[in-house]
C-alpha cells in the first residue's frame, strides 16, 4: 500500500486531498447507492436491467473496486457472491463506506491506496470496474496496465467516466454546463485541470482508450454511451437533461484480458 505521501505521484496526493474534503458531501449519495435494490448507473442513475453493466453471474468471482469511495458499487457486487475488495485514495471516503459495511451488514475488504499501483500479486482478480473513480482521476496510462496485471486471463474491466464528447463541450468556467460546441482539441487529450479545482482528472479520445487497452492486453467487448432517461435528473451542474438526451454524457467500457497466449 503506497500511503507514503513522498512515494506518490502529484495527482494522487492533490486528488487525496480533494476527495477527503468532498467526503460529507458524497456520503448521501452512497447511503442512498447501498440502499438500492437494484444497481443504477452514473449521474443520471440509469438501472442495471436498462443497461446490463454488470456480469450475470459473480457468485464466488474475485471482484476489485478501482477508486470505490463510499463503496456502493462493491456493495452490489457482493450482493451478487463476489469477493470483493474495494480500493481508495481517501481516507475520509472509505471511513464513509465502513460506516455503510455496519449499518447494512455486508463484510468486504476496503484498503486505502492508489489504484495505479494495487497491493495484490499477479492475476488476482476476476473483475475490476470503476465507476467515476480510477477511470476518471489515476493516470490511465499506469492503472490501465496494473488493471491488467491484477486480472485473470479471461477477466473482465468494466469502468464508467465522462464522455469524450461531454469533456469536449464542457466551458473552462466553473459551474457552467456543457454547451453545444466544440470547445477543446481532441487530439493531446489526458491530463485536465479544471479552473478552482484543485484535483486532476483525466481523459483520453476514443482512439487513445483503444490503443492503451489493446496495448495492454485488453480485447473492447462493448462500449456504452449513456443517454439519459426522459425524465432523468442530476444534482451535477456540468450538463443538462435537454444535452444528455442528445448526446452521451457518460460511457462504459467493457473488455476482456486476453491470455498471454493470444495475439494481437
């Protein structure tokens, strides 16, 4: 576990800070995520049965949670049989999700780290997903790779983040939500620091996420983009309804690790 703050990369210590800061903020909404009976996704809380995110069957499956925060997402993989460990940058969030483990009776390995470099040997797991967490605030050139590494042959990675075309669209401004325009290149995108914020995200083209994940060892089984429901709502303030109904605020990405014997 790298808790060392002199060991850590620049963006893992500055969104360390963010996150423990935006803790009480999101703890609502993981009380209400583990309250769920059924998984809903993203900002727009669209449902599993609408977009089949998940594997149909996780019984006795090795699962990681790559940036879980308050962990309602492994909560709902754990419900489903998985062996779940949940791993996450901030403190503050994870003392949210072990409130949560108490109060809802559900036992689960939370550890605090970066989940570009994940303490478990080679192959360990079955699943890992990510749900506006590593995918959106780890360097993707270094957790893609250890994702890689942690996952069976066969294994699935699963993660969820803005869309190439939301970031795109999105003003420099605070606050303002995504216009109808282009407002940044495509090309040279990764590494973003938005204005007043003091963390730092990260998003790739479509091109680039393809070439990392194939370069990695990953075979693209699907990618999902998010329309939101006609009636959808969101308590963000970076996209409206009328611009999610349009055009994808949100995409999934699924794929599979290939065997060391398969070819590219």
């Amino acid at each position: 576990m790298m808790n060392d703050e002199n060991e850590m990369p620049e963006h893992v210590r500055r969104n360390r800070v963010l996150w423990d800061g935006y803790a009480a903020e999101y703890a609502g909404p993981g009380e209400r995520g583990w309250a769920r009976s059924e998984p809903a996704w993203g900002i727009w809380g669209v449902p599993e049965s609408t977009l089949r995110v998940l594997p149909d069957d996780l019984a006795s499956k090795d699962a990681i949670e790559l940036g879980c925060g308050t962990a309602y997402v492994s909560s709902w993989i754990a419900r489903r049989g998985a062996r779940v460990v949940g791993i996450d940058n901030s403190a503050a969030q994870l003392a949210t999700a072990r409130r949560l483990q108490r109060e809802h009776g559900l036992e689960f390995t939370l550890i605090q780290g970066n989940a570009e470099r994940v303490p478990y040997p080679d192959a360990s797991f079955d699943l890992a997903i990510s749900e506006y967490g590593a995918c959106l605030w780890a360097d993707p050139y270094r957790w893609v790779p250890e994702a890689a590494r942690i996952l069976r042959p066969g294994g699935e990675l699963i993660f969820l983040t803005n869309s190439v075309l939301l970031t795109l669209c999105s003003p420099e401004e605070d606050g303002l939500p995504a216009i109808d325009r282009l407002l940044r290149p495509a090309f040279g995108m990764n590494r973003i620091e938005w204005p007043g914020s003091m963390g730092v995200e990260f998003h790739l083209s479509h091109g680039d996420w393809l070439r990392l994940l194939r370069h990695s060892g990953f075979e693209v089984e699907d990618l999902i983009e998010v329309q939101a429901p006609e009636a959808g709502t969101t308590r963000h303030p970076y996209v409206t309804l009328q611009w999610a109904r349009q055009w994808p605020s949100e995409e999934i990405w699924k794929a599979r690790r290939r065997s060391d014997n398969d070819k590219l």
